[in-house]
C-alpha cells in the first residue's frame, strides 16, 4: 500500500512535468497539469501527516513529528485509564456479566463429556504427591489452617451460619417435614401411648378412672403436635425468637464474642486436634499412594464425575444458577472493580516497558492499509480541488 500510493505520487509528478513541457496551443493540459500540480501538494501533505505519526519524516527534526514514539509512556497512562474507567466500572461489569449467564455457560460447558473429562484430567495431574511432600507440606497446610481459624473471630461466623440455615426455605422446609412425621408418629401410636400411661398409674386408682386420665393426656398429646404443624403456633414463634436471639447475640454480644474466642482458644491447643488431623492426613496420604498414573486415574474419575453432577444440577436448578450469577457479580465487582486503577497502572507500566522503535512498528502493521489510503485519498481529493479550483478561475478570468 505504501508503494502504491508513493508510485502515485511519482506519477502525479512525472504528469505535471508533461503538461509543463506540452505546447501553449494545447488548452487541454492546463486543466490537467492543474489536477497533477494540486494532486501532488495533497499527496506530499499527507505522506509528510502520516510518516509524522511514527518517526521523523527524512530523518529531518521537525518540531511535533515522530508522535507516537515520542509519546509512547503518556499513550499507556492514557490507555490504562480508559481500561479502568470505561470498561471496569461497577455499572459496566454488572451490565456485562448479566448479559453473559456465567453460570449457564459454565452449566452448558460441564454437560460436554470431553470437558469434564480434560478437566478433571489436568486437575488430577496437578495433584501434589502426597506421599512424597510428606511432613513439608503438612506443616504448611496445618500452620495456615491455624493462622485462618485464629484470625477469624468463632461467635459472628457462627452467627453468619446459623443465620444462613435457619432462614432458608429449605431448612424450613425440613423442619415443617419433621414436625408432620412426627404428628403421624405419635397419632399411630395413640393406642401404645394410653396403654404405657395407664399402666403407669397408681394401683389403688380406679380402672376406668385410669383409661380416662390415659385417653384424655393421650388425646392432649396428639393435639398439641398436630398444633405444631401451623408455622404460626406459639411455640413455633417462640422457637423462631429464641434462635433469632441467639443469632443476636452472637453477632454482637461481647460475651458470646469471648466465650466462642475461648472455645476456639481451646481446640486449636487441643492435642487429640492435632492427633486427628495427623491421622487424617497419613489415611488420605495412603489412599493415594501406590502407582501414580493409576492414583491420577482414580482422582481424574471422581473429579470428572462431580463435574458432570455440577453440571447437571446448575442446567436443572434455575434459583442455583441465579446465586451464582449473583455471587459472581459482586465477586467480580469486589475485585477487578476495586482493582481498576492498579489495572490501568499495570497496563501503562507494560506500554512504558516496550520498545518505542517496536511499539511504533506494532502500531504501523496494524493501522498501516488505512494509512495508506489517506495518502492516495489525498493524492486524488487534491487533484480534484485543485481542478477545481482553476476551472473557476479560467471562467471568471
């Protein structure tokens, strides 16, 4: 492209110097030695423009040519900050991701046999060997279990857990299961019951004061747990404060705050703790000792099994799909989001780090075609206003 519009050039100026050797009495050149001579300037004003861009044009130092490499650090700030606030916003991520479906995709992506398969197999392969990192690696697991648990406080997480289970759907769900089986146990059993209690009765009791006082508790038994069915009985309100209490004061409680540090305190010192997880570490270090090729085998197939089950339980499970959507966004937000403007820092430390001569060449390869047009557009725009322009004159001269 650059041949072609230089060769351009050259023949708007070899078809200028014809016109100006054509004889006088030949009219028709001064229209096109007009055409070549306008041609020409826009053609040598547009290679001067583009060559400006990347170096200096004939080596020549021209006040405000070679722009890009002169400019090169100022270009990566500039391009890190329109990465970072224009396409790391919270507002543009949230847009993004919500179009996306992370969580299909990823549904969609584990229904692929051959991609659970690959995966699980490259995941087994990263497997440590146990066997062999031995106390090493133990200790450094061990010691940051420790460090984890000891830097967050027991009573406020195991408020966040009780919270969690107590207010789901699902765990109400079972609970109301429960209260109904037992319902039904105990009105199946009303005849077993009256029996146990009048036959625990005094011995000088009347008989048929006995079977009443056994019928009327029984009765009373059944009833009061067939109550219990109704979400809205007091003792379920009763049940639902005292847990939401609970909950309370383990966030907030600063007793409940020392008496969970103290607890913890006392497990993590606890030498039977230390003792288990040594033991638990020797049993699943022996598990997967043995042939390593068949080892990874093993764990490629449990590994590629959860995956498929992953997969098939996020395609089902259209609420499970929407947490993770959601979990994703605001993890996503709480990080490259948070992270922008070390993000564009990052790229214009990179764009700071390049070569000048070879980001120069980069920038060339890729908008050069373009470019090049400019300069042949040039060439022919040219040409033509200057045409133009002294058609008009020789009509009104």
């Amino acid at each position: 492209m650059r041949a072609l519009a230089t060769g351009l050039l050259a023949l708007m100026a070899a078809i200028f110097l014809v016109t100006r050797l054509a004889p006088a009495s030949w009219v028709w050149t001064g229209y096109v030695g007009a055409f070549a001579e306008a041609g020409l300037v826009g053609a040598c004003a547009d290679w001067f423009a583009v060559t400006a861009l990347f170096r200096r044009p004939l080596g020549l130092p021209i006040p405000h040519t070679g722009i890009i490499p002169r400019n090169k650090d100022r270009i990566g700030e500039a391009l890190g900050d329109f990465i970072a606030n224009n396409f790391l916003t919270p507002a543009v991520l949230e847009q993004r991701l919500a179009r996306l479906e992370p969580a299909r995709r990823l549904a969609d992506w584990l229904s692929a046999p051959q991609h659970t398969a690959g995966l699980a197999a490259r995941l087994a392969a990263l497997t440590p060997d146990l066997t062999g990192a031995g106390a090493a690696l133990r200790a450094v697991l061990t010691e940051g279990l420790q460090r984890t648990a000891a830097a967050r406080p027991l009573a406020p997480l195991a408020s966040r857990l009780l919270a969690w289970l107590w207010r789901d759907p699902g765990v109400q769900n079972l609970v109301n299961r429960a209260v109904e089986s037992l319902a039904g146990y105990v009105g199946g059993q009303e005849q077993f019951i009256q029996t146990q209690v009048a036959g625990a009765s005094w011995k000088w009791m009347p008989k048929w004061l006995d079977r009443m006082l056994a019928e009327k508790f029984t009765h009373g038994l059944v009833g009061a747990v067939h109550g219990l069915e109704d979400p809205h009985h007091p003792w379920r309100e009763e049940l639902n404060l005292a847990v939401e209490e609970l909950i309370a004061r383990l966030a907030d409680d600063p007793d409940y705050l020392d008496r969970g540090e103290a607890l913890k305190a006392k497990l993590l010192a606890d030498p039977d703790l230390a003792r288990w997880l040594d033991r638990l570490w020797e049993e699943l270090a022996g598990r997967l000792g043995g042939d390593a090729g068949a080892r990874e085998e093993i764990i490629a197939g449990a590994l590629a099994r959860g995956l498929a089950a992953l997969g098939g339980w996020l395609s089902e499970d259209a609420a499970a799909r929407e947490a993770l959507d959601r979990w994703i966004r605001v993890a996503t937000r709480r990080t490259l989001s948070a992270q922008r403007q070390a993000i564009g820092g990052f790229v214009a430390q990179v764009v700071a780090g390049w070569d000048a001569r070879g980001v120069t060449d980069r920038l060339e390869l890729q908008v050069g075609r373009d470019l090049q047009y400019i300069r042949i557009n040039g060439t022919l725009v040219g040409g033509l206003v200057g045409l133009t322009i002294y058609t008009l004159a020789r009509l009104f001269s």
